[in-house]
C-alpha cells in the first residue's frame, strides 16, 4: 500500500493493483453529492440520517465526511464529528462515526483506511482520544480501539462506546 497526502486532505492508495481515493471533505468537495446519494441508496438505516445531514451541511467547522473512492465512484463514508448518539451529560469527543461500506467492497480494509484518516485528521487538530459508539463486536477492537462500556443513546438504546488514543502530530 502506498499512500500520500495533498492539499485538502485526499489520499491516494493502491490496494491489491487497484487506486483509490480517500477524501476528508466539507460541502463543496467534488465527492459531496455522490456521498448523499450513496447514503441515500445504502443498506443500513442510518446512511438516510448522515445524507439528510450533509444535504442541511450540518457540520461545525472541524467536523469531516470520509469518502472512500474507488472505480471512479463513492464506495463508502465515515464521519469526524464532535458528538454522536450520546446524550449531552457525556462529554466524550470526538467521534468516529457512521462508518459504511458498500457490500461488494467489503474485506478490501477500506473502513479500517478511512478510520486511520480520521484518526490522523483528529491528531491534527490536537485531540488525544477519539470515540466510537457501536453495536458491532470484534470491529473496533483491530483497529486499537479498547471498549469503555456499554451507554445509553439518545434514542433509547445502548451501544458500545470505544476510545482509542492518538498521537498529536499538529497542535493549533
């Protein structure tokens, strides 16, 4: 695998003779539409949920959508945000979240390689830890993720939250 970085945060790999695109990117971004529409069209039920929130652009101004890009096309997403699905008395941040890949380009490690850009990216901008709140066993844990527990979400559930320290490479 190779990989590098450009102005605004897109990386470009070659995974099994294949190049993909990783993009860390804001409303405006050339892959921002695609995303939405990937989101809208995709299996699982919070995809609808992230595509309504980047069509409102309802990000603060750190906060990031992955893509991962390969074939020419949108391939899956991830988000950097403040806040998740915890209520607010839990003051964990940042997150890691609605983390997606398409079906037919699953077992390629493409979650794992947007997870590290969000990781970098957060390390960036001076964060220790970052969070995740899932329902999956085993996922996170590979990626260096230590479970905290088991919390109650802002619709009623409970998921797992997990943290994983990172290392600052850029404090502003």
């Amino acid at each position: 695998m190779r990989a590098m970085y450009d102005i605004g945060h897109i990386i470009k790999i070659q995974l099994l003779g294949d190049t993909m695109e990783i993009c860390l990117m804001t409303q405006g971004h050339r892959f921002w539409e695609e995303t939405i529409s990937l989101a809208e069209r995709c299996s699982w039920k919070a995809g609808p949920f992230l595509a309504e929130k980047m069509k409102r652009n309802d990000f603060t101004s750190q906060e990031r959508v992955c893509a991962v890009c390969a074939d020419g096309k949108v391939v899956g997403f991830c988000t950097f945000a403040e806040k998740d699905e915890l209520p607010d008395e839990n003051a964990f941040t940042p997150f890691i979240s609605f983390v997606f890949v398409d079906e037919q380009y699953r077992g390629k490690r493409l979650s794992e390689r947007m997870i590290r850009t969000v990781i970098q990216y957060a390390g960036e901008l001076g964060y220790k830890k970052i969070y995740v709140m899932s329902g999956e066993i085993g996922l996170y844990e590979k990626y260096g993720f230590t479970k905290l527990g088991d919390y109650k979400t802002i619709f009623g559930s409970v998921d797992q939250l997990f943290a994983k320290s990172i290392e600052c490479t850029f404090r502003r």
